[in-house]
C-alpha cells in the first residue's frame, strides 16, 4: 500500500508478530487516507468552489464583484495549506499567513511560527496581518483561514511575552480544558475573542478546520473573527481554579474587570465564519475506508474527552467486550494529561500505553493519532499496540508503570518501535482512534 504521510508505515506493520501483521496495515492505511482527507489543502479544493466571478462555501454564494480589493490572512497548522489551495481560486491583492510549516505558493505570503508556545517572531508576523486587516476598507473583501494552533500563532499581548509562555504552559500542565485555556489568552490579547475582526471595516469571510469538540467558533484559535461570549471575570476565575499566581497576568485580568480595558466584542457585524472540516470529517472518512475493505465499521463518539490514561483504558476494555469480531471502531475527540513527569509524549501515545495490559493476548490492533502530526512535547503523532504489545515489552525489560508514572511515552514508544511519525501533516482536527477487533 502506497504511503506519503506516515513516514514509518512500512516498518510500523512489520514490528509485531505475523497473526497482527494485516491488522495493523489496515488500521494504519485508514489513518493514512483519514489524514490525506483533512489535510487543509484538500478541504479547501472541496469546501470552496470558484463558479465564474463568484465564490461557493457550503452552499453561501459569494459575489466577488461587490468588493473592490481581496486579501488573504491566516494563522494555524493547517493555514500554509489552506493558503495554497485558496491561492489557485483568488487572486489576491496582498496576503500574510503563520503557520508552523511553509507551503509553495506563487504570491501569498507565508511565514513560519512556532507552537505550542509563542515567540516573538509570532508577534512580529501577527504585525504584518494586522496592516492587511487596517488597512483594508469597508469596499474590501478578507478571507480569514483558521486553524488549530491559531492561539499560539496569532500573537498580540497585553502581558509580556514571558508572562504569556508562563501562564499557558502552566494550564496546559494542570490538564486545563481547551475552552478554559483559551477564554484566559482571549482575555490576555489584543486580537482574540472577536478584536482581530473589529479593527477592519472589511467584510470578512472566515473559513475553520475546527480542532475543538462541538466546533465552537468562538473558542476555535482563541475566536479572534468570533463574537465571544467570555468574559474577564471568567478568565480570573479560571486562573483561580488552576492556581495561577503570576502578578502580571491577575493584573491585566483584574485591570479588565474593572472596566480599565475594554471587554471582547459581544457583537460583530462585518464576519461569517464557515466550519469547513472538523473530527467528524476524519471520523466519516475512517468508516468509509474501513467499509471499502469489507470490514463493519462503526463510529463510537466524536466527542471523547477525559484523562488520557484512563480513556485508554477505557476504550480497551470496550474492544474486548464488544460483542462482534472483523469490526472497526472509530473514536475522535481530545483528552487530555496531567503532566507529573518530566518525560517525553502526549495525550495520545500515553493512552495507548495506558491500554497495552488490557488488550495483551487478545485479537486487537488499536492506535490514537494527533491530526496535526505532533503529539505532545514529543516528534510522534502518537502510537500504535496490538495484543502482542506487552509480551513485547516485556520482552525488552520496559515497564508500562513507570513511564506512565514519569509521562515518558514517547520513549516507551520509540524503543518499542511503535511510535507513529508523520510531521506536520497540514491540518488538525483533534485526535482520533482506531481499533480493530480481528
């Protein structure tokens, strides 16, 4: 089977015992497909149609004429790719997008950023799409491409830099919910929660490969085109729940509070946001694979979420038990760890360490992967196990505890040789899971 985006897919199938061999080819040439399906450029030549001088986004006509100039911004790891696609449709009088990886354009302007923390260089490139958003007028037309990663990306604070990186990283540590650690950066810049847009006149047209459960605009890349419904007495008592104690974030949050900033946008009349792709998408495309292979297959939940050990163990326990063999589960959603260790890894491949006991000897593949390419603090997307995973591991004096215990799953994975490795992949819609009961 032909493979681009899995780099290690050859040797991923051959390292297990021959009765698990096909399984795991299966369930990772679904993945393959799943990521090649929600890559950003692929999403765009599907969701977005150029018929003569006017532009069809999930049904929405789009008359180019009524504008007198058009530009392009974007910001998130699937943006460069979205931004590629966008290219070979409009013709644009200036663009400006960050991303975490470059895509080849003729005229659109990319610039790369990093994630999952700011920098200032982020800071610098989010100057150079603000130009575009000012000085565009009300006769002008943006296109805004947003993506998981846009948080981070798209960068205009109110609090120093070191601040920004402190407070983030530390939320993200505690296990703090997407939702919750967003309202927080919304409230702690000067372009989330709905202001990128109310500093233009423009018409702006978002398009969103939504990386959050529910696609909740608003909290998609902190909401920076959303009206937000979040407020700075929400983001302190986030910061309460969590223990953040760094004065220059409480102050600027209080500051807020006390009228002294002004509140996120509650309304916005110059915005349409369109969800062009999200877990669903990777979800639906996993099943119709599977199905191609005349394999039953069944999407669980879109929507899982919890502790990534525990879901781990979950899901196994649910492949045991379920009732028919030759069948696929579908699983999407995004969990999340409590770091304790100073180990390498991610949500993903810890719940696949978490399940490897519970599924040894039995007949299963299964495998979790971060859409984006990038799990954790780790260069995997995540991990694949079947039933000869423990024996395996045992085999090689590993302990599944002990690197659990110091969140050490990517060297687990690694020495193992079940790591899955594809880069950036040019999207990200959440996570996903795929089992397979032989």
């Amino acid at each position: 089977m032909f493979c681009f985006v899995i780099k290690n897919f050859k040797e991923l199938v051959g390292n297990t015992i021959e009765k698990y061999m096909e399984g795991r080819e299966i369930v990772l040439y679904i993945l393959e497909e799943v990521l090649k399906k929600v890559n950003g450029y692929n999403v765009i030549k599907e969701r977005v149609k150029r018929i003569n001088d006017a532009i069809m986004i999930n049904g929405r006509k789009i008359d180019l004429f009524d504008y007198k100039r058009i530009f392009l911004i974007g910001f998130g790891k699937a943006s460069a790719e979205m931004a590629k696609a966008m290219e070979e449709i409009v013709e644009f009088d200036d663009s400006a997008i960050i991303s975490t990886r470059k895509a080849e354009t003729r005229r659109v302007k990319i610039y790369i950023g990093t994630h999952p923390y700011p920098s200032q260089e982020n800071i610098d490139i989010t100057e150079k799409i603000l130009e575009i958003v000012k000085k565009a007028d009300k006769d002008d037309l943006i296109f805004c491409l947003i993506s998981g990663g846009g948080s981070s990306l798209l960068c205009k604070p109110r609090v120093s830099l070191e601040a920004l990186i402190d407070v983030t990283e530390e939320l993200m540590k505690k296990g703090c919910g997407i939702e919750e650690l967003n309202t927080v950066r919304k409230h702690l810049s000067c372009v989330k929660g709905g202001q990128l847009a109310k500093m233009s006149k423009a018409k702006i047209i978002s398009l969103i490969i939504s990386d959050i459960i529910g696609n909740p605009v608003e909290f998609i890349s902190s909401g920076p085109t959303a009206e937000d419904t979040t407020t700075f007495e929400d983001a302190l008592k986030i910061l309460k729940k969590y223990g953040v104690k760094n004065k220059e974030v409480l102050e600027v949050i209080k500051r807020g509070i006390k009228g002294e900033i002004d509140e996120t946008p509650k309304k916005l009349g110059n915005v349409e946001n369109f969800v062009i792709a999200d877990i669903g998408l990777a979800c639906n495309e996993a099943k119709k694979v599977a199905e191609e292979f005349g394999i039953k297959a069944r999407i669980i939940k879109t929507d899982l979420r919890g502790e990534a050990k525990e879901v781990g163990k979950d899901l196994a326990k649910y492949a045991r038990y379920y009732p028919r063999d030759n069948a696929i589960l579908i699983f999407g959603g995004e969990t999340t760890v409590k770091v304790k260790g100073d180990g390498k890894g991610g949500r993903n491949q810890e719940m696949m360490l978490s399940a490897i006991e519970e599924i040894k000897n039995e007949h299963i593949v299964m495998l979790s992967c971060g859409t984006d390419g990038i799990d954790g603090n780790s260069p995997a997307a995540g991990a694949i196990i079947d039933g000869y995973s423990y024996e395996k591991a045992k085999r090689k004096s590993l302990n599944v505890y002990e690197y659990l215990e110091r969140n050490d799953s990517y060297t687990f994975f690694e020495k193992m040789g079940d790591a899955i490795i594809t880069g950036y992949t040019g999207t990200n819609v959440m996570d996903i899971q795929i089992i397979y009961k032989l």
